[in-house]
C-alpha cells in the first residue's frame, strides 16, 4: 500500500459558531517529495487547508472536521500541536504573526533551542539556512527595523531549522521582490531534491513554473480542478484570467513597465506633491535613502517600486506625515508643508492590514471617518466584500482584510492615498476590480500612489513607475 506524505480524505470542515461548512469533502493525495501548489480566489479555503495540514486546526482554529486528513500519519484533530513542530515547517500569510523574538539570528535559533538541540547544531543550522537563502546581511538585526519582505526571508528561513520533510508555505512570496523570489525557488528546489514535500498556497504563479508538479484548484470550499505541471503550463494568461488565476508568464509586462520607468520625468512645478533632495529614516540612525527627488500627479497612478529594504514604506510613512524628513523638503502646490499637514491630507493603507482594522463589523470598519458615506455598497460591490457586512474585520482572509481597508480609503475622500502592498494577498479578479477602482480614483482630484512588487498590477495599472533601486 503506498505511503503519502498528506493524505486528505472527504475532508470537510466548519468554524467554531459558524451556520455553513467552509471546507467541504476535500480529497487530495500528496507523494513524498511532491510539489503542490493549491490556487483559487482569496477566500476559497486555500489557507484553512493549510492550516489542517500542520496542525493548527482544530487544534487551535477551532471547528467541527470530518473526514480524515493525515501530515506524515499525524491525524488532524487526535494529533497534538507538539508532533507536527519537527517535522512540518510552515510560512504563514502575515509573517509577523509568527515571530517569536525581536533579533533575527534569535528567531532562526528559537525551533531547535526549544526542541533542545545542543549549542553547536543550533548555529551550525543557522548558517546553512542563512546560506541557502542568501540572507546572512539579515542575521543579528531587529526584526521590527525590517521590511516585510526581509521579515518574510526570515519566516522561511526559521521554517527550516529543524529540517522539516513538510513544508507548508502560504503566499510566501507576496511581499517580495523578484530577487528574493529566485532565492525562495532556488532553496525550494533544493529541498524538492531532498525529498521534502512541499504545499504552496499562492497567487501569484510566474514564479513556481518549473518547480511545481501538480497545480489545484479551490473554489468556495471545494477542490474543483487538478492539472499536472506540463498541462497546466500550456494555459495561456487569458484562460488562466478566465478561472480567476494570475498569468504565468510575465515577459510584456516586465517590458511595459521598463517603457512607463523610461517615461517618468524628474519632478516638474506641475506636480501637486513634490520632494526635493528628500532623506528618509529614523531620527538618530542614518538616512536609509538621501536625495530623493519626485514628483506625484493628480490623474495619475504611480507606481513606487524597488528591492526590498531599499527604504519604500519609510517613503510612504514620510510622505504622509508619520515619519518627519531627516533633511530636505516636501512641497505641496509649491509650498513646503508638515507633517502635521500631510497626516491630515493622507490615508496609508499599510501593508498589514491587522494594524488598522478597529471596528466590531466591516460595515462600521468602512464608514469609519468616511467622507462620501452613500458610496459604501457601490465600493463594497466592486471589492467582492457584499454579504461581508455583518462580519468581523478579524474574522476575514488576509486578502478580504486588504479589500476592507482599501475600501475605507477610497471612502475617506483624502487628497493623497498610498497603497502600500495592495495586491499581496489578492486573486487576478479581485486584482482587476482593485485597477477598475483606482481608474475611478484617478477621475477624483486624489493623489494616488502604490508601493509593489506586483509586476502585474503596475503594468497594468499604473501610468508612471518612480523605481526606488
């Protein structure tokens, strides 16, 4: 009889106080050394799957399970918490929710030290991890003083100390840039070769062609569509657009957005919001970037783009107020302004959207300050949030979250709205309706500009590119 590393069968599942079943009858095999990538739209189940699968639901997620699914033989709902820790490894959505310490040579170390690994295997595993990733400038840092792809780097890396033979990874390169994306693939192929099996929740697939064996589709809770690689690699991006995919191959859209970087101009008297030899950073540590120089249009959408690190949330976080320049100026209409001004003036839509979700309900969450409040069903409608009104912010996908904030800034009526990392955790329609509406956007007098790494939202979307690197 063959043995599979994840076996899941008529596996169905409902939350805790909830009317109607979320996962229904999944059935799924998954080979020792596998590669699987699980897609659908956000808020299809791919995440609650995953979380079966390393042992955190019911466990902790709790809810009602039937049918039977099995990590390694580890039966989920009898297995405890503590079995699946040295042999599943896991990257979650939001990084920051499964940080430990505050350094990160500490959190590469806390795994093994808490599984009791003496000393000298503990540094001799953060050094082969750190090397596999490329990321030893990351060690003995500040978690907090990173970015979220750095934190994201991090997560991974701290997922294979203890040398997992399940690796379960969701939305692990949402917030990263396209070379940190080649060194998770290098290091997910090596640990293919190992013989590792590996699950990937994802949107955004470019990245995975070559490395992954099977692809699968989730829609509303149910396994719906299976393909092999070669199969699933003859589909073009339209028909992938058609089931709710994001493209496979990004080749145009990586030449158009070198046409709009081409295309911007130095910052003209013509722009309402300008820089002038703009330092950004933390007052008593040195700039992270010097001598920023911009400009940002009304009518236009501006993508903010550049390796991660190089300094783009501290840009934003400047821009709007929160942050103060180290030296140099910000110019509104031709006149230097303050911050105090510009928090006035900006809504930011952070990257993790956790950080501004304050209200009982998603209804309440949108209103919340909002200055054109009879747009609330048409903005709903067209972010896919209908029938979410009643529901806790908390309660959502991070994607779902995402859309909830965007929604309330769109509604604020600000006159300069930063998106930073919108589409991180956004499905190709849910993409398409976040374009639509920033087209409506840029009808308005607002300032908009997108921080991304999301080569198909500004190539599609945004009408200059201001590249950071």
């Amino acid at each position: 009889m063959k043995r599979y590393a994840i076996n899941s069968e008529n596996t169905s599942f409902r939350f805790l106080h909830a009317d109607d079943t979320f996962l229904k009858s999944i059935d799924l095999k998954v080979s020792p050394g596998e590669c699987i990538l699980i897609s659908g739209k956000s808020g299809s189940g791919k995440t609650t799957f995953s979380r079966l699968l390393n042992g955190i639901s019911p466990n902790y997620i709790e809810g009602d399970l039937t049918g039977q699914i099995e990590t390694l033989g580890l039966v989920a709902g009898e297995a405890d918490i503590e079995d699946y820790v040295p042999v599943v490894g896991s990257v979650f959505q939001n990084p920051k929710t499964q940080h430990f310490t505050t350094n990160t040579t500490y959190e590469l170390a806390f795994a093994p030290e808490n599984m009791g690994k003496p000393s000298d295997q503990i540094y001799q595993r953060i050094h082969e991890v750190s090397e596999e990733l490329d990321i030893k400038n990351l060690l003995n840092r500040d978690i907090f003083k990173l970015s979220g792809g750095q934190k994201q780097q991090i997560a991974m890396a701290a997922a294979n100390t203890l040398r997992p033979k399940v690796l379960i990874l969701d939305e692990v390169t949402s917030n990263l840039d396209q070379s940190a994306v080649e060194k998770i693939k290098k290091m997910i192929k090596r640990k293919k070769e190992q013989g590792v099996t590996i699950i990937l929740t994802e949107h955004r697939l470019a990245w995975t062609k070559g490395l992954v064996d099977r692809y699968v589709l989730f829609e509303n809770g149910k396994l719906v569509q299976e393909w092999k690689s070669n199969e699933f690699n003859q589909l073009t991006n339209d028909e992938l657009g058609q089931k709710g995919l994001r493209a496979m191959d990004l080749s145009k859209k990586r030449k158009i957005l070198v046409e709009k970087e081409q295309n911007t101009v130095n910052a003209k008297d013509s722009y309402l919001l300008q820089t002038k030899n703009l330092s950004i950073g933390y007052k008593g540590n040195p700039p992270i970037l010097s001598n920023i120089t911009m400009g940002l249009s009304q009518h236009k959408i501006t993508g903010i783009i550049g390796p991660n690190g190089i300094g783009k949330t501290t840009l934003a976080n400047t821009l709007t107020g929160l942050l103060k320049p180290l030296a140099g100026k910000i110019l509104w209409h031709g006149q230097t302004v303050s911050p105090k001004e510009l928090v006035k003036k900006s809504f930011l839509v952070m990257q993790d959207a956790n950080y501004q979700l304050f209200s009982e309900s998603v209804s309440e969450e949108v209103l919340l300050n909002a200055k054109y409040p009879e747009q609330k069903d048409q903005i709903l409608e067209k972010l896919n949030l209908s029938g979410l009104e009643e529901r806790h912010p908390m309660s959502l996908s991070g994607g779902q979250k995402q859309r909830v904030a965007i929604a309330s800034a769109i509604l604020s009526g600000k006159e300069l709205i930063i998106f930073d990392e919108p589409t991180s955790g956004l499905d190709y329609v849910n993409m398409q309706h976040f374009g639509e509406l920033l087209n409506m956007l840029k009808e308005t007098d607002a300032i908009i500009a997108i921080i991304t790494h999301d080569v198909e939202l500004s190539a599609d979307w945004c009408d200059e590119i201001v590249n950071l690197g």
